[in-house]
C-alpha cells in the first residue's frame, strides 16, 4: 500500500510541474496516460482490457483542469491513453470525454 501511495503522489507531481510550465507549452500539447504499474494490472485484468480495475477518477479530475485551462489558453491538445492507467483505455475515453462534456 505504502508503494501505490507514492506512485500516487509520484502521479500528483505532473499537475505541479504543469502549473510551473504551462506557459512554456506549445502546440500540440500531447498529455500521454500510462500506468504506473504495469505488471500489476496485467495480472488484475489478465490482459483482457474491457473493465476499469485501477479507477484514478481524482486524476481525471486533475485531467480535465489542465486540458480545460489549454483549451482556454487556444492550445490544440490531445490525450493519449493506454489500457496501463486503469485497465481500459476505450471505457477511461469515455470518462474523459464525459468530464469534458466531448460528443
């Protein structure tokens, strides 16, 4: 547990390097989601990748500040992710675009 709290925290620290270098940025801004422990949830999902086993909804919360404030700031961004984040990628789309109210 211990462990998971610092990849946690480790997963945390991006948001803060965003808020120091966001007007650095430029176009395109690619936000590329990946898990942290891969082994792990190979073996949560058994390499079958249609379920969330790792939801990390406070992240997307984080998320969906960022890409807001890019798209504020007339940034073309895209997010990338990979079934490692939280065991489905096509279903932690969907979250995504529901926090940003995407069709």
């Amino acid at each position: 547990q211990q462990s998971e709290k610092k990849l946690k925290a480790l997963a945390m620290g991006i948001f803060k390097l965003y808020e120091k270098f966001k007007d650095r940025l430029s176009d395109p801004v690619v936000i590329r989601l990946h898990g942290m422990d891969r082994g792990g949830i190979e073996e949560r999902t058994k390499n079958i990748w249609d379920t969330i086993v790792d939801p990390r909804d406070d992240e997307l919360l984080r998320l969906q500040s960022v890409v807001n404030d890019l798209r504020e700031r007339q940034h073309q961004v895209f997010v990338n992710v990979n079934n490692h984040f939280e065991g489905s990628a096509p279903r932690t789309i969907e979250k995504i675009k529901a926090l940003l109210q995407i069709a």
